[in-house]
C-alpha cells in the first residue's frame, strides 16, 4: 500500500446525504476482474447524461475538481454494496480523503485498505467548510494524518479519529495482510483447538 | 457477567489480541461470489499465497449469471469471462464451486443456508453486503471487501473492532397481509439508512420467535441498509429443525454434541445491550419504499412526505431529489400508482416460501397486460421444490416470466432491468437511484404487495385481495 503523506488540496463539493456506492459506481461495471480502469466510471450516472456527454452541472466535471484530491460528501457516505471497486474508482480519479460527518462501515474500512483516508467531522465543522467552499471554490484543506488534524480553509484545527492501528498502516504503507501472515502461530493453534463444524469440499 | 449472544459469538472466534491493533477473528465460512473474488485471487497469485481453508470456502455464480435457457450461450461477453474466472480460480485454488452447470448454483446467501453449511455459532463473511442473512441461524454474519476476501483466503482470519449491540425487540401477532419482509421496511424507515452504523442487530421478541427460518433471513437480510454490520437471531427449535437433516448439518452424536452448544448461545438474562428499539407486529401494516433508499419507506396507504413540510434541510433536499428522481409529487399516496415491471427474487425474498405467497396471490388470476412480471428463484434448489409444488404453472398461467437462479434485477448485472424511467415492485433490498437499470425506479415491497400489484398493474394494498 502506498504511504499516506500530508498534503493540501481544493475540495470538491457533494453535500449530499447518504451517497450509496451504487452511485459512486454503478453495478454494471463490476464485471470487470481487474482493479484498475475504473476512473472514468466513478458517479457514471450523474457525471455522464444518457448520449455519454459529461452533464456540466455535475461537480466533477467544473473546473474546480481538475486535481483536487478531497471529496467533501454528506451523511453516510458509501452506504450499501460492499463493492471495493468503490475505492478503487475514487482514488484512480485523484482522490486521497473524503470528508463527511459519518461513514458507511464496509465503506470506511475498504478504503483504508486503499490508502484513501474517511475524515468524519462533527456537523458544525463540516458546515464551515461547505460554507467556505461555496464563497471560494479554490479554497483549500490540509490534512495531517499523524496529528489526526483537518485545516480548514479559515484556519480552524479540527480534529478527525482515525484507529492507531490503520493510522500506523496508513503512514507507513503496510499491508494488513502482512501484518495478519505475522500471526500464522496463534492462527495455527486457534484452529487446532477448534475443529471445523463443516467441510465445503466433502 | 451476563452477555449478549453477540459478544459470545466475537469471544468464541478470538485468535489474537494485542493492545492498539484490531482482534483478529476466526471465520467458520466463507462463501465467495465472481464479483468481488476475481481482484482478491490475483493477490494471492501476485504473493505467491494459497488459500488456507478450502475446506470452509464455498464459491457459487449468481450476480452476473443470465436467468434465462442456461443451454444456450451467454451473450454478454465481459460476464461470461467473469462468471469462467470464477471456476477457473476455484479449479486452482481447490475450492467447491456451485457454478452455472451445478444442480446447487444459487443466490449465495440462498445456497448456504439450505446446504446446512450456515449453522448457530459461527463467524461467516462473504464479498456481499447482504452476508448478514446468514444471522437468522444465530450466526455472526457480515459483509466484506475484496482486500478482505483476499484476507480471508490466505489466513481464515479477519482483523475486526467490536460492534455495538443494537437490540430491535419486535412483539405481538403479524396481520393477514403484512410480512417479514415489512418487519424490516418498518424497522429502516424509522432509524434512517445510517441508524444502525458501527452495531449488530439482535432481532427478539415474540414476533421474530414465531417466523419461519426462512422470514427470519428476510428479516436478517436487509441489515446493512439499516446500516448494521451485521444482524442475527438467536438460535431456537425452529433453527434446529430447520438444520436437521441437512446437507452438511452434523448428524448422529455429533449432532447431539452440536445441539448442546447452540442453546448456550441466546443472550444470557440480564445482558445489557447499548441500543434497543421495540416495534408492534400487530401494528405494522404493509410497508412500501417511494425514494431512493431503503430508509425512504411507508405504510402503503399513507401519503409521501411532502418536502416543503420537513424542517431540517438536508433531509429537505434529500426527499426532494428522490421525488424528483422518482418522478412522483409530496403528499399523496403511492397506491394506484403505475407500474412497468414486478420482480420477485433475490436474496431477500427468493426462498420458496416466497414464491409460495406470491402463487398464492396470483393463482387463478391474470397479470395486468402492461406489467412484465419476472419470477426468479433463489436457487436450483428452490427452483425443484418449486416445480414439484407446480408452482411455475401458476406463474406462467398467471402471465409471468419463470426464469433460472441468480440474483438478476436485484442488482441488474445481467442483462434483466429496468428501462429508464419504468417503475417496478420489486421484493429485492435496493431502491437505489439505477439499481435495477440506469434511470429505473424501484418501489420495494413484500412479494405478497408485489403479487397483488402485478394484478392490477398499480400499487397496491394485497389486504384488498386476500
């Protein structure tokens, strides 16, 4: 997994509450067996109008979302389909954080699996930094992961939890797998005190 | 001191603690699907890894499988590469997989419970949302990601931080009409799609006591769109005769043995839980979804929230683009309404209890001429049973369409779906914006509601028909 560093970044708006991944990418493209290619199918269906042409309303097609790397979304963010391809879609367009005032649990965890970073702010920040978007577009944030601190565009220091254990995989770039194959004795001597109750295979 | 049957159900599958990283868990069964494995068997390729339990990883096909003649090729090219991926990484990695020429391919939360192979006790994960049906047999249940499918295989474990327990006590008598299926509408509409973030669901009370297995996995099911991790039942006599008999169901002694271990699991008297919310079954009525997610549901006859009337205005913006985007107006009912398509299927509502209540609606009776009505059961299983009780003869003389296994227009993977803008009743989970086909629009509902529907080719309250 790629370490997550500092940075600073424009923000793109969509203060919508409870965004489902169906929406962030739609199920037909989850026939594919492969994890890339997914950029130019995230929020297909609001960013492309029935001929394919990118609608101009739609936030990612102004100009301020060309290289911003926050996603500024509502309530609930990534609710529904467990689809990791969710993830995948957002961090391939360019995003490394979504900002919110909650998140989706299957959502939350498999982006911290990606290296792309569920800040959740309490209501009255995440109004601020609407507010301050809507007054200028080219506002920025900055995000420091290790002080779990989010800057908004006025100066304010809000603080965002994030668990030690992701924070110490995402800082470091370490792969929970690795971390999991460490544990292969207390593994091995679980399954030898408990039998299986099935077998799939018999 | 006393605990719930959630925190027996974390204790019992404890491999490693360690101060400031997540408890790594034991998983019993893992049940794998085409579309969330493909990315996870290619990192144990690209790491050289093995799976480590075959013997508790079962693969079927049921998302982008096409319902209709399995003779004959699949026309979509892109799911038929994904659906012989499947049984290519299977046939590789050494695990059983139910594919599109098994006598047992279904739904993968259909296919689970009625092999026996989801039993009280157990930890079980799939790459699916819905994994959470599989908490009607007193099992800890959820839903994953494919970087945690790919855990899974390699390790049988699953690095996880406690839920909260969330207990949704549900007592009385359910009326002629309302179904489990409203037991779950009813619970989502009140807490919100993000009520039950970061819990598990206990369902108890005499209502959830006195359904049926297959009403407790509706019931279970639809979890995740209360936001829950996961939510389960505690095992009871309908549970065991449920499981007795089955396929992979222990047997003889060590069926005994079993049985002695299952009743420990109910949540010990006194248990404390850190949420509860009671529900009447003898009030509930049934439920009908009009927006864009499963919170935005209503008693059929009651009028749709009127936006201009709501006060807080992100909920305000949020009725108004579901409104909008549903093509319907604030303050009136959804009964009458017209509808294109019905759907009856999915991991929700396609056992064949399902299909039984809705032959039951429609036997004797004609589908409206301007309604497509597509039957889908869950699994090949349920298909036979079907057949035997001759109910593809009362769907097909009623005007519907009988097809093959798989989770079809639930998520519209395969080719069944909406056209934009046709509007359907549909007994799946999800009424999503283009879930069941770009532009569609999808009214959630029982599969007694959707029957009786299909009739009249409008929305409608099936108590007038019973």
């Amino acid at each position: 997994m790629t370490p997550f560093t500092n940075f600073q970044s424009r923000i793109v708006p969509l203060p919508l509450n409870n965004i489902d991944t169906d929406q962030i990418i739609p199920a037909r493209f989850l026939k594919t067996t492969s994890k890339l290619g997914l950029d130019a199918q995230l929020f297909c269906d609001w960013r492309y109008d029935a001929a394919g042409n990118p609608n101009p309303d739609f936030v990612l097609n102004q100009p301020l979302a060309r290289g911003a790397q926050v996603l500024l979304a509502g309530d609930n963010f990534g609710c529904g389909s467990s689809r990791e391809h969710a993830p995948w879609a957002l961090t391939q367009f360019g995003f490394r954080a979504v900002i919110s005032t909650s998140f989706a649990d299957i959502f939350r965890q498999n982006s911290l699996k990606n290296s792309l970073l569920p800040i959740a702010i309490p209501p009255d920040a995440h109004a601020d930094l609407l507010a301050a978007v809507a007054a200028n577009p080219d506002a920025t944030v900055a995000i420091d992961l290790p002080r779990q601190k989010l800057t908004l565009p006025g100066g304010r220091e809000v603080e965002f939890p994030v668990d030690e254990f992701s924070k110490h995989c995402l800082v470091n770039g370490v792969d929970e797998l690795g971390y999991i194959l460490q544990q292969e004795p207390a593994i091995a001597a679980f399954e030898a005190a408990h039998p299986a109750a099935i077998n799939t295979l018999g | 001191m006393p605990r719930t049957i959630i925190e027996k159900l974390w204790d019992s599958h404890v491999v490693y603690e360690r101060a400031g990283a997540p408890t790594l868990l034991h998983i019993d069964l893992h049940l794998v699907h085409e579309v969330t494995s493909p990315q996870a068997f290619q990192g144990l390729r690209d790491r050289g890894l093995k799976v480590r339990r075959p013997d508790l990883t079962l693969a079927t096909a049921d998302h982008s499988i096409p319902t209709t003649d399995r003779s004959l090729p699949i026309a979509d090219q892109i799911a038929a590469r994904q659906l012989a991926q499947l049984e290519t990484n299977c046939a590789e990695f050494g695990i059983r997989c139910l594919g599109i020429r098994s006598d047992w391919q279904g739904v993968v939360h259909i296919v689970g419970p009625e092999l026996g192979l989801t039993q009280p006790g157990m930890t079980v994960v799939c790459g699916d949302s819905h994994t959470a049906t599989h908490g009607a047999f007193g099992a800890l249940a959820f839903g994953i990601g494919t970087s945690e499918v790919e855990q899974v295989l390699a390790s049988q474990c699953l690095l996880q931080r406690k839920s909260k327990s969330f207990q949704v006590r549900v007592d009385g008598k359910l009326r002629p009409g309302v179904a489990a299926k409203d037991i779950i509408l009813a619970l989502i509409a009140r807490i919100g799609v993000g009520g039950g973030t970061g819990s598990v669901f206990e369902f108890t009370g005499s209502a959830i006591g006195g359904l049926s297995m297959e009403e407790r996995m509706t019931v279970c099911n639809m979890s995740i769109e209360g936001g829950a991790r996961a939510g389960l039942i505690a095992p009871d006599d309908t549970t065991f005769q449920y499981l007795s008999g089955r396929a992979h169901a222990p047997q003889g002694a060590a069926w005994d043995a079993a049985l002695a271990s299952w009743k420990q699991l109910p949540t010990d008297e006194g248990a404390a839980y850190d949420r509860s919310v009671a529900i009447d079954a003898e009030a509930l009525e049934p439920m009908i979804t009009y927006g864009t997610n499963p919170g935005m549901g209503l008693p059929i006859g009651a009028p749709l929230p009127d936006p201009a009337q709501l006060a807080d205005p992100m909920e305000r913006e949020s009725v108004t683009k579901a409104l909008k985007y549903m093509g319907l107006e604030g303050g009136r009912p959804l009964l009458g309404h017209a509808i294109d398509v019905v759907f009856i299927g999915s991991c929700t509502n396609g056992r064949i209890s399902d299909l039984r209540a809705a032959a039951g609606v429609l036997q004797g009776r004609k589908v409206s001429p301007k309604v497509r009505v597509l039957v889908v059961p869950g699994s090949q299983e349920v298909k036979r049973q079907a057949i035997a009780e001759g109910l593809p003869e009362i769907f097909r003389a009623a005007g519907c369409q009988w097809r093959e296994p798989g989770c079809s227009m639930c998520i519209a993977m395969n080719g069944d779906q909406l056209s934009p803008g046709e509007y359907s009743v549909s007994t799946s989970n999800r009424n999503f914006e283009g879930r069941q086909g770009k532009g569609g629009r999808t009214f959630l509902a029982s599969p007694l509601t959707a029957a009786a529907s299909a009739i009249t080719g409008v929305v409608t309250d099936v108590r007038t028909m019973l």
